[in-house]
C-alpha cells in the first residue's frame, strides 16, 4: 500500500472540497477500497473519510418513495422493517452479498461504486484495461467462466459484481450526487456505463461527485418481488446468476413488471426485452420462458462461460415462478 493522507470530513462541503485535490478517494466502510489498495490496484495519495456526515437515515418521502442515505450500513437496510415489508428483493439481494461482518460495515455508496471482482483486474501481473487502458483484456483470451455475456466490448467483459445493485436497477432507482456546483439526480440506469472506449470507468460520476442518497420510488406492487442468486457455493460468493424481479398480477393477467439481471453482465442489467414480453400476457410457464428468451437473446458467450446464458434463463423463469405463484 502506498502512504496517504486521511481527511476527516465534517460536513459535505468540507469533504467535497476535498475531494477537489487531483488523486482523492472517498472512503466510508471501506471494505472494496483498502483491498485494492493493499494490491497497489487504487493508490490514492489522499482518502476524504466522510462516515462523520449525516447521510445515514432511511426515510419515507410524501410522494411514498424511500430516501436511503449513502452511509446506511447493508445490513441496516436488509433489515428496514419499511424495506422488507415494501422492498423485499432489496432486502434479500443484500442478504445474500459478502458475509455478515462485511455488511455491518460496508454502506450504500460504496456498494455502488464496487469495483468489478475480475481475478485479471486483481491481479497486476496481467494486463488490463480497468487498470492500464490501452493494454488488452486478459479475461477474453483467459480463463473467463465468471465473466459477463451482456453489456460486454472487446475491451472489457467483466461482471458488476453487486447484489443490490440488481435489485434497485429493477426498482428503477434514482441516484442523488452532490459537487461543488451543486446537486443532480442520475436515474440508476444511466449511472453504470458499458465498457466501451473509457474501459477504466464503470459509472458517470464525476471527479469531486458525492454521493449522498439512493431513492427508490414508490411501487405497490414490488411487495410481490424476489432475488434469486446462483452461485458456486452457498455463501460469501458472487453470483454465477442472479435475478431481481416484481410482478403485477390479476386473474392471471401481467400488468406490470420488473426484472433486471446480475452476474451475467458488466452493469446491473435491466432486461426491458424482458418485461414488454412480460407486461399484459398470461402469467403462465409459457410465458416466463419467453421472457426470459428474450432477456438473454443478445448475450455473447466466451470459451468457458457459455453455460451462463441457459443458467441465467433457468434463473428467470424460477425467479417469476416464485413470485408469480407458481413455486
């Protein structure tokens, strides 16, 4: 690990401004950035600890959307009485993330700011594009059976490694950043980029950005949702799978629903493809396997990691039969 200088932020301000100086990391949990930085993969000459600022709380909003401030902890959220009752695929996506000590201590921002867990992007002896760009992805020629079949260039084909991510990109929510010019909100969907020209950024955040909040609109009918993960072992592992998914459903008709898509893609993928299949047919077998046909029919396998995109179906379709009724 290279040396550093640590900040302690007062308020947002103070930890925007320095945030401002070229070379500086926020950090709260702390618990993707120090790994990377003991591998020499992030050395940031200064650290802006911002856990001192008042962005912990969860609150119900006059319109019925949840406002979840960036330094609420996982494991508070997963168990929000309001967020398991409202939000439960939230509420079981992070659950089923990292282990218990890891979410007692790693926040909401920083789950969504997760670097990919690329074992070439982690290891310096390799080449890659996220570190060094220009120097070639070694996951595409390499050993690549946990890499992403959607959302993949000839730049990069690493999976967004996050839980609850998946869940709140099916949740259609919105991202609150604040900078020194200001405040925006970013819809979830708009905030992750697919690795194109720019391999070497993963979101649309600029240099100084705070993030403050993640909001996720009211949505009755999210009451009715799950998250299904597929993974090598039962715990403490990223999914090979996974699927966030709501529905709508009366007398057997679809009004409306959500599905997004983790471990198969280098963003948390929401599969529109897959609800317009969806929205107003039967909620019947027939129907979920078109719908999940229709979420996978752009996935670009590799050599070893093929297997993914009927997984990844098999996924879908047990995910809507779960909350369809069905299971």
């Amino acid at each position: 690990m290279e040396p550093f200088k640590l900040v302690r932020a007062q308020n947002n301000a103070t930890a925007i401004a320095a945030a401002s100086s070229k070379d500086t990391k926020f950090i709260a949990g702390g618990t993707n950035i120090i790994d990377l930085m003991k591998l020499y993969i992030e050395t940031p000459k200064q650290l802006v600890d911002i856990t001192g600022l008042n962005l912990n709380q969860i609150e119900t909003q006059a319109d019925g959307s949840i406002k979840i401030g960036a330094l609420v902890k996982n494991s508070t959220l997963a168990y929000h009485p309001t967020i398991a009752k409202q939000f439960p695929v939230l509420s079981e996506a992070l659950l089923s993330g990292a282990s218990a000590q890891l979410r007692n201590m790693a926040s909401v921002g920083g789950n969504l700011l997760q670097r990919p867990r690329c074992y070439y992007f982690y290891d310096t002896a390799f080449p890659c594009n996220k570190r060094e760009p220009g120097t070639g992805c070694s996951a595409i020629p390499g050993y690549n059976r946990n890499h992403a079949v959607l959302g993949t260039t000839e730049n990069c084909i690493a999976t967004h490694p996050s839980d609850m991510c998946v869940a709140m990109a099916a949740l259609g929510a919105t991202i609150q950043v604040q900078a020194a010019k200001g405040v925006r909100s970013i819809a979830f969907n708009d905030f992750y980029i697919i690795p194109g020209k720019t391999p070497q950024y993963e979101t649309i955040l600029r240099p100084g950005e705070l993030i403050t909040s993640v909001t996720i609109p009211a949505l009755p009918f999210a009451a009715k949702s799950h998250y299904l993960k597929v993974r090598d072992r039962a715990s403490y592992e990223f999914a090979l799978t996974s699927a966030a998914v709501a529905l709508d459903v009366s007398n057997g008709k679809i009004n409306n629903s959500r599905i997004a898509l983790g471990g198969v893609a280098t963003k948390p993928w929401r599969s529109l493809a897959a609800e317009k299949v969806l929205n107003g047919a039967t909620a019947n077998a027939p129907t979920f396997k078109a719908a999940a046909d229709a979420a996978m029919a752009d996935a670009k396998p590799h050599k070893y990691n093929a297997f993914k995109i009927e997984l990844a179906k098999r996924t879908i379709v047990r995910a809507l039969e779960t909350v369809g009724g069905m299971v």
